[in-house]
C-alpha cells in the first residue's frame, strides 16, 4: 500500500500549543514524559494553521477537537476557529471540541465559543485533589465557567482523569461538575505516558478501581439524567455485566487511525493524542511518511497473542494500544491494566 492508497479518518484532533499553565502529574503529552524523546518543533504559525486545515478538507475530515498543552495559551485561537467555521466542509451543526484546563477562560472566549458552535470540555481531576493534581488550585474556578457556560448557551463536558489520587472523590467530582452545569461527563482512567510516566504507581487504578469509576459514573448519570462515555478503551473481559451501563458508553476498541488522529503544534502527524510516534507532517506530501506504523493502528494489526482466540476479539483491542507500547515497547502486549492483576 502507498500513501495515496490511505483513507484518512473524519475527525482529527489539533494540538494548538504544547505550553500549558498546568503542571498535571497524570498529563500524557509526549512531549512532558522524563527524559523525554520527543522533540519539540517550532510551533505552526496562523498562516500554517490554515494551511494544515485546509489539507485537512482535502484528505476529508469533518469535524475537529482542539486541544493543546492549553489551546488558549495560542494567541491564534480564535482566528483559527473562525477560519475553520469559513470552511463549508466542516459543517457548523456540529460543534467543535475544544479541550481546556479551565484557567483562562473568560467570558469574551465563552461568547466567541458561542459564535463559533464550541463544545467546552473542562477538566476537572477531583475537587479537593485538583491542586495536587495539577500544581493550580482552581477548581472552583471550573466549576464556575461551567456555570457561566450554562448561562450563556455553550454545551459542555466535565473530563475526568481518574487516578489512585481522586478514585475516592469521584462521585463528588462528577455531581458538582454536572450540578454547575456541564451536560455530559467523559472520564479517562489514568494510562501511562507523558509526565504520567514519572508517577505511574501513584495514579494507576487496579482492577476493581476500574470497575468501581464505571459504577460510580453510571449511578451518577442516573441520578443527573444525563449521558457519559470513557474515553479510554477498557479490554471487555474486566467489565462485569457491560449491559448494565445505560447511560455510559464503554468503548474498547481503539479509535486511534480509524476514527481519529492528531496533528501536533508543530504540524506533526500521530496516530493518537497518547501516542509518542510521529508518523508523518500534515503540511508535507505524502502526510503520512510512516505507512507502516499507521496500518498497525489502521488495521488493528496490533492484537495481543492471548486475546486472538478470544470470542471478544472482533469488538475488543484489549484496552490501549499505546500504553501498552510505551510500557513494554511492543504494542501487541496486553493492556497495562493486568500488569499487577494476574
Ligand atoms: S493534562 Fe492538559 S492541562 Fe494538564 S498539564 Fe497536560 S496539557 Fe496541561
Ligand atoms: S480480546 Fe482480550 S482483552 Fe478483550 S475481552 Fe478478549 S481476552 Fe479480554
Ligand atoms: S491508542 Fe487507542 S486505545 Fe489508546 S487512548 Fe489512543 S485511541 Fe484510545
């Protein structure tokens, strides 16, 4: 297969920035793991912002997630989301995801965000934990602009890193995010990778933690009404009775390459926000350099020898491809969730 053969996905995730104002002991950015191996290039400019979406509209993508480091720390954000909203390919009935910790927001941004049909989701990693979490005591300013979204007309998700740390609040976590406002919950358990890598045993949840975060999110979101998901895939044999999530949506099987996949703040392709592998350049031609690496993601060339034989296999990647690479350097081991659990 050659490059002008790939189908790209619809949906691509761009990393505006990678400065951030927080300092998250769980953040998966590359770019932060010790001794880290991840270059930093030079950042795109606007121009080659616009350049790098327009590419975009060519190889077919529809709909964009903004994130960072911290997207409002790039000066060009709000012109970049008004030259994607000049784009008639990227239709405007369906927002625009944009991921942030919190600090900056203003209400200027929350009316921009308004005009340009964003979707805000906030990161909330525990109440009381938030400053351990991430160095800056400012959860009560989320749970304010949660609010003030509110108020103002701008959906919004309360994003939830779960960690040893923040495991035990997490039914507070969610309720205050959902009783100041956010419409949906998206909760990641914490995966290694990034600065995360420095304090894996600090963070990492065991089986039963697992378990426990999806429960506490179900009864949550029945009590609220509302709706959730789990951004990251959990293998399926550790779920007990999936049919009893009615309101959160457990997905496990990697949407790295087939429904996603990230141009970095140097313009840099990956296949995931989790993944430290470059395997091409949204402004070079072809995009993709690293064919092979793509197709172990685009073709679910990844599967670990014990789950081959499994029933599951068709519906299951055995949770996260990349975490497992990034642990064991082989991206068919199984999920880092069976490390200490067998
Ligand atoms: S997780 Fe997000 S908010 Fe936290 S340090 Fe990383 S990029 Fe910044
Ligand atoms: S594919 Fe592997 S991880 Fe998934 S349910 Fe089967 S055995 Fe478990
Ligand atoms: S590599 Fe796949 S499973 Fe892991 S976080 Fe990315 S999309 Fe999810």
């Amino acid at each position: 297969m050659t490059s002008s053969d790939l189908r790209f996905p619809q949906s691509a995730i761009l990393e505006l920035t990678y400065r951030c104002n927080h300092r998250c002991r769980f953040c998966s950015c590359p770019w932060e793991a010790p001794s880290c191996s991840y270059e930093k290039g030079t950042e795109l400019t606007l121009e080659e912002w616009c350049r790098a979406i327009d590419r975009l509209q060519t190889l077919g993508v529809k709909t964009l997630t903004i994130s960072g480091g911290e997207a409002l720390l790039n000066d060009s954000l709000l012109d970049i989301l008004k030259y994607i909203r000049s784009k008639g390919c990227f239709n405007t009935d369906v927002p625009i995801v944009l991921i942030s910790n919190g600090l900056l927001i203003s209400e200027a941004f929350l009316e921009a965000f308004k005009r340009y049909n964003v979707h805000l989701s906030m990161s909330l990693p525990g109440v009381d934990t938030f400053e351990w979490h991430t160095g800056v005591d400012n959860a009560s300013g989320v749970l304010h602009w949660f609010e003030e979204a509110k108020r103002l007309g701008v959906p919004t998700t309360v994003n939830v890193t779960v960690t040893k740390h923040n495991y035990h609040e997490l039914y507070r976590t969610l309720a205050e995010g959902l009783l100041a406002g956010a419409d949906t919950v998206l909760l990641n358990r914490f995966l290694p990778g990034g600065r995360g890598l420095a304090n894996i045993d600090e963070l990492t949840l065991d089986t039963d933690q697992l378990r426990g975060m999806l429960d506490t999110a179900e009864e949550v979101l029945e009590l609220a009404g509302r709706r959730g998901a789990v951004g990251t895939e959990f293998p399926r044999c550790i779920i007990e009775k999936p049919e009893k999530y009615k309101r959160l949506r457990v997905a496990s099987v990697c949407a790295a390459a087939k429904e996603f996949f990230v141009i970095d703040p140097s313009g840099r392709v990956r296949t995931c926000n989790h993944s430290p592998r470059v395997v091409g350049h949204i402004l070079r031609t072809p995009v993709i350099s690293d064919i092979d690496y793509w197709n172990i993601f685009a073709q679910r060339r990844y599967i670990p020898v014990s789950c081959v034989s499994c029933h599951d296999v068709n519906y299951c990647d055995c949770g996260c491809r990349e975490a497992a690479a990034i642990v064991h350097g082989n991206v068919c081991a199984k999920d880092v969730c069976f490390d200490n659990n067998e």
